[in-house]
C-alpha cells in the first residue's frame, strides 16, 4: 500500500522499527518524538524514517497517536549514527536512541527553553562583608569570583564549572540576596580565539600540518605521543581553526576527574563556548548543555563518553583523550566503546577524528599498521621537561613494611628533603585486601561473591568492592572466636597512615576512590598539593590518569606484580599503560623524574621491554603474541553472558544457544564453551559464558544477528539474566 508511514523507534527493549501511518491532517518530521499505541501500552519513540510503502497489510496498521515536537530533536545524520550503533551493538533501537536524549525528554517532557540561568551579583552582593571570607568561606568565595568579572554576572554552567560543588552556597547567596538569577535569553556563546599558548616545536608543527590538511572530510588519526608531549596543545590548536571554520568541535576524557584541569585550558585559549557533560551535573544542566550544543549555541564539548551521542549542531572535529583507556567502554546495559563509536561518528559527520594516547591500545596500533589510521607521533616532551629515568627495583629479600621497601623509603626521604613531592602508587583501596583469623585460617569472604571483602580500618567496616556488601569488622574471628585477626597484604588506607607517621613533617594527600568521593574533594584535594612544595602523593589509579604534577619527581610503584599473572590476556596491556601512564606523572616540570618499580620478577620479560626499550617496543612484542594466538586484534569476539541463582540455570541456557550456533556452522566463527566466568559468583549470581571469535567482523555478524533473533524468541527463560558484549574488553 502506499501512504506516508512513519518508521519508529519505539522506547522498549525491541529490536525492529516500527511502522505506523501518518494521518493526512498531522506533519511530523524526522528525529521528532511521537506517541504511539503499542500492545497495551502506549510508549513514547522517535520517527526515524518516513517512507511511503510498509510490508505490512494496511489494515493492520496503526496511526500515531501524538506528535511531541515542532521541531525535531535528532537529524538525520545521528539518527543513522544511532541506528548503526544499534545495530553494531545489537542492542534495541529504541534504547539505543534514547541514549542520545537527556532524561527528561526521553519522556513525554517539553524541552526547556534555550535560554541559560545566570548567576548576576546584586548591589547588595557587591558590597562583601569583610568577615564574610572567615564566616562562610565558600561564600565569599563565589562572591569574589563574580565580582572578579567585568559584568558581575556569569551562566551558571561557566560557574559551577569554575566552582564545583557549588550548587547549595548559591541558593544561599541567593536567600540573602546577595546574587539573583537572570534568564538570559539563547544567544550563540562567542567564540574567542586567544593567542597565547608555547609556540609549536617542530614536532608539534609536523602533526599541525597533517591535521590540518584532514579538517572538512573525514580521516582517523593516532596521535601517538608520550605523556608531557604537547597532545593537549596539539587539540587546542586544531579546535581553534576547526572554530575558525564555524564548525564545533567534540573531545572525549575518560575520566570526569580529568575535566576541570583540561577544562581550564580550553576555557582559557577558547573561552566560554567550551562546554562540559559528565555524569557530576545535574539534569537540567545537562540538558541545557545538551540544546546548546544541538542548537549550535556552545561550540566546544567536552566530556566523558556518553558525550559521543550528543547531537552537536555541526561537528568540525572528534578528539579522543587517552583513547587506550577502558573507561571509554560502557559495560552494563547498552555495551559500546565510545572510542570506537567515535570513529562512526566522525565518518558519519565528514570530520576528522584524533586519538591520542601516549599508550595507545593494541586495537589502534594495529589499525595504524593496516594503514586504517595514520599514526602521527611526538617522541619528546614539550618545554623544557625531559622523560624520567624509570628502575625496577627488586624486593624479594626485601623486608616491607606497609609494602614500603628500604631503598624506596631512602629515596623517599631524599627526594622530600630537596624540598620536591612525591607520588606512590598502589593500585588497592581500603586498609587491606583480607582480613584473616591466624588461629583457624578464616578469611573475610564475601557471603555473595566468589571474593574477599576489603578491611576499611577508617570507617571499621569489610566491604566487597565487587557487589557493594559491607558488615562491621568482627572483635574476635567469626569462625572460631579467638582474637586473632590480622589483615594481609596492604591498601591506599594503610600505605597513608604508615607514611604519615613515617614523614610527619610533611603534608600527605591520598587520592582513591573512598578519600574523593565527596563532589568537589578531589579538585580540592589537588589544590593543596599544588600549593604545596615537599608533600606526598598516595593513590589508586586515580592518579594515573593525565594529571599535571609539575613539583613530582619520584614517582614510586609500590606493588607491580599484580597485573602480572592474570586469567585475561588483556591484563599485561593495561598493566604496561598503567605504568608508563604513572610514570608519565614524575618530572613533568623543569627538574627530571625518576620512578622506581618494586617488584618480585624482575626478569619477567614484559616488565624488562618496557623499563629498557619503552612502550612502543612492549606493544610490538604484545601484538606478535596475540598475532600467534589468534586474539583480538587479530581476531574479533563478542561474549554472551548469563546468570542466574543456580549456575546450572545459566549452563543450560547458555548450552542451548551454543547448540544452536553449531548448527548455523557459519564458516570460521569459533564457539568456546559455556564456560563458568572467571569469578562464578557474584552478587549473589552464578555467572557464566560462551565466547564467540571470528578472524572477519563480517562472520561474527552475520552469527550474532541471528543468534539475537534466536534469543528473543525462545520461551520466556524466566531465571536467567543474558548480555552480549561485542568487543568485550574483559572477561568478568
Ligand atoms: P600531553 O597532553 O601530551 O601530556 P601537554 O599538551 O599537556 O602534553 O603539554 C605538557 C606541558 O608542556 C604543558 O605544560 C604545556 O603547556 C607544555 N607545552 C606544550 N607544548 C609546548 C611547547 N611547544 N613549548 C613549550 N611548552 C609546551
Ligand atoms: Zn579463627
Ligand atoms: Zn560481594
């Protein structure tokens, strides 16, 4: 039949569009949101396409019921993004396409108008009381930042990004009358264009010049630069002349920790046409974020990877910061790799896309030896900073005491005492990793998790890090009741209270999870360390990641054989990262750094390429090792997962299915097991897997299309919990 049909995304977890008439009186455009009647129930989706024939009978169509908005939300070009992904992911495409909506309007909400709030002082607020800074610091200091601005005003974005954490001081300022609120009404953020910033060096040049070339059609990049390289001063200038262009410009940080430091900089070259989105803002910033930047309003985004769905009004440039860095993969519900989708999404929009890493992953090294992108690279450190000196330092007659050895301990001291800081590394928060009872043997395991609970000494608590269940720590052993519980092997909490007693003339910060997880902490945390000269420096991997220590020139590794020895084979990549990236911390500023690794093999091989020949020559030996084995990069892999309370359950589910993908017998896909996940119990869950492994992505697909399918339309497995994971990047 031929009529105007309107193909939906409908909001539920379903694979398919849906079709639905248009009726002759309604006009609906492409990307708007529409109710429609579904079954029972009568959901919200997104028109993704409008086309004149269906494959279904006409009678058996329906009418939308409702069109939600004037004007669309999504265009064309997200919309095929979005329906790639979902496809890619095969994940439902309703789903898919809600991610790209803020909360609010993946309802039935209205948008809110595009006009921002903005903080302006009153003439009240001008006048600061002089005890004001001594009363209510937080206070004054709002304060004096706006009356600090030519205006006395500011977009509450601009200010809470200056000010984290700042959200129940201004209703404050705001009950005393000392600040009122304007409604501004939407006006496009100006974009400057400051000078400033070093002068390129000739490295940075060479990479300027073929950047350049790439701006206005689509081109992958691997800026392969070591950390303290000038990477950030490689984006912002190509932002500048992608601004210059009228185009906008999207970076990916894995990290919401990274933002304010990188935001800092790109405000301060860009201004204020830099915008932010991470999971810290509240609702209806992001979602005034999220129109400004559709609109094209704001320019410049900046954010961590739900970012890549963000529909910028006309995407010029796609970065990818750290683009090694897992966090860029979601690994619950809708599983995508944000680096990966940034690829897509800069092909999509006829833009170029930069990965930049000083680490890059085995992934892109070796789409970089394909010839898929062209790897650009920075092999010195900018300015004057020079790489550190990086030791191994063995510790197996080594007595420790905290996990500190003898030597590090010296040269701890050494370094304090020449008035410069210090950053230890331990990959472990909590006091210590078990609890155990010396008497019988007990161990603190968790009652839902194949694991150990964490001593938390501090809050005297044994916490799971895995499902979340805390108890009191017990006086005497569970099991037998004698008092005689230690805890074994050590954590951040314990290395902290050691080193404070160890060098108590000196400040000590430590930053993990637990010591930050208070909004605003951590930039807090950094600011005394930034004011600070001699001071130490204790954290997880939290520390590891892009920030810029100028006054750390020792960095120490306290414990490096964890990653050493484990089940997935990606393990020695992200252990190699992580330790470069550590190192990448130490002698950032005028005086050199060094970083001493304590180790119990120090003959093992990957450690040895990496301390002598660097990064790229372990990632070379990792790569002909995966070649030899068959695994990803060389070959691709989607897991299907399954749980449930009985492990038999999720076997026999999983069975099932593998049974029924041995029979498609698809040429070179390879099934192994199910097997029992690497931790079977978890929360309370029995978890298994079957892996799935092709040479081509084409096969893999061509399986996991139908194996979908074959899924949803078994009978109800009322017990079993699935997923499919496609570019798994672990196995748990
Ligand atoms: P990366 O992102 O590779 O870690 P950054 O861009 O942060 O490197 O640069 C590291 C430091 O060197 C920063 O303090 C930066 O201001 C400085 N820097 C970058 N490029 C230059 C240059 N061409 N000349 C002098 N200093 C530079
Ligand atoms: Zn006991
Ligand atoms: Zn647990």
């Amino acid at each position: 039949m031929s009529a105007r049909i309107a193909r939906v995304a409908v909001a539920a977890p379903l694979h398919s569009l849906f079709d639905y008439q248009i009726p002759a009186t309604v006009e609906v455009a492409v990307g708007s949101r529409v109710r429609v009647s579904f079954g029972h129930t009568r959901p919200i989706g997104v028109v993704v396409e409008i086309v004149d024939s269906t494959d279904r009978p006409g009678d058996s169509l329906k009418s939308l019921e409702a069109v939600l908005d004037r004007e669309p939300l999504l265009r064309q070009q997200e919309l095929d993004f979005l329906t790639w992904a979902a496809a890619y992911y095969h994940h439902p495409v309703g789903e898919t396409v809600a991610a790209a909506l803020p909360l609010r309007l993946r309802k039935a909400d209205k948008m809110l108008p595009a006009g921002e709030p903005v903080w302006a002082l009153t003439a009240e607020g001008r006048q600061l009381p002089h005890d004001l800074a001594r009363r209510a610091p937080r206070q004054a200091e709002i304060l004096g930042w706006l009356s600090a601005l030519p205006t006395g005003q500011a977009p509450q974005a601009v200010l809470r990004a200056a000010l984290p954490d700042s959200g129940a001081t201004l209703r404050a300022l705001q009950g005393k009358g000392w600040i009122k609120p304007l409604e501004l009404p939407a006006t496009s953020d100006v974009i400057i264009q400051r000078d400033g910033g070093p002068r390129p060096n000739p490295e940075q040049l060479a990479v300027l010049d073929a950047l350049s070339g790439d701006i206005g059609r689509f081109a992958v990049s691997l800026l392969d630069g070591v950390t303290g390289s000038g990477k950030t001063e490689v984006y912002l200038r190509l932002s500048a002349a992608v601004l210059a262009r009228g185009k906008g410009v999207l970076v990916l940080v894995p990290e919401i920790s990274l933002t304010p430091q990188l935001l800092a900089r790109f405000r301060e070259r860009l201004g204020d046409t830099v915008r932010v989105l991470h999971s810290g803002l509240t609702e209806s910033e992001r979602e005034q974020t999220w129109q400004r930047m559709r609109r094209g309003l704001s320019h410049v985004l900046l954010g961590t990877r739900s970012a890549i769905f963000t529909p910028l009004a006309d995407l010029g440039l796609v970065v990818v910061d750290e683009e090694h860095d897992p966090s860029f993969k979601q690994t619950e519900g809708f599983r995508y790799s944000a680096r990966d989708l940034a690829v897509v999404r800069a092909q999509r929009s006829g833009c170029p896309v930069v990965l930049g890493s000083a680490t890059p992953s085995l992934e892109s090294l070796r789409n970089a030896q394909l010839g898929r992108y062209r790897q650009l690279r920075l092999d010195r450190r900018a300015g004057r900073a020079q790489s550190p000196r990086i030791d191994l330092l063995d510790i197996r007659d080594q007595p420790l005491r905290a996990g500190m050895s003898r030597p590090l301990l010296d040269r701890v001291a050494a370094v304090l005492g020449a008035g410069e800081q210090v950053m230890l590394f331990l990959n472990r928060r909590g006091y210590a990793p078990v609890l155990s009872c010396f008497s019988c043997g007990w161990l603190s395991d968790c009652p839902h998790c194949d694991a150990r609970q964490t001593l938390h000494k501090a809050s005297g608590l044994l916490c799971c890090h895995h499902c979340g269940a805390q108890r009191r720590v017990p006086l005497a052993c569970p099991a037998c009741g004698a008092e005689d519980l230690h805890p074994l092997g050590q954590g951040t909490e314990q290395l902290e209270g050691f080193l404070t007693e160890h060098f108590a003339d000196y400040p000590l910060i430590r930053i993990d999870r637990d010591a930050t997880s208070r909004k605003g902490s951590l930039e807090r945390q950094l600011a005394r360390l930034h004011q600070a000269r001699a001071a130490l420096l204790v954290g997880t991997q939290m520390l590891a990641k892009g920030h810029h220590f100028p006054r750390v020139t020792l960095v120490g590794v306290v414990d490096a054989d964890g990653g050493l020895y484990s089940a997935d084979y990606r393990s020695t990549e992200r252990m190699a990262q992580l330790l470069v990236q550590v190192a990448g911390r130490a002698g950032r500023g005028d005086r050199p750094g060094q970083v001493l690794i304590q180790t119990r093999y120090p003959d093992y091989p990957l450690l040895q390429t990496l301390v002598r020949h660097g990064y790229r020559a372990f990632a070379e030996q990792a790569l002909s090792e995966r070649a030899a084995a068959g695994l990803p990069p060389f070959s691709h892999q989607a897991l299907l997962r399954a749980d449930a309370t009985r492990l038999a359950d999720a076997e026999s589910f999983l069975d099932g299915v593998a049974d029924w993908a041995r029979r498609q017998a698809i040429a070179e896909v390879e099934l192994w097991g199910p097997v029992p996940a690497p931790m079977v119990r978890r929360a309370g869950r029995h978890r298994a897997h079957l892996l799935i492994q092709a040479p081509q992505r084409d096969a893999l697909h061509v399986l996991l299309q139908a194996l979908s399918e074959f899924i949803v339309g078994l009978p109800k497995i009322r017990r079993v919990r699935w997923s499919l994971d496609v570019d798994p990047i672990d196995l748990y």
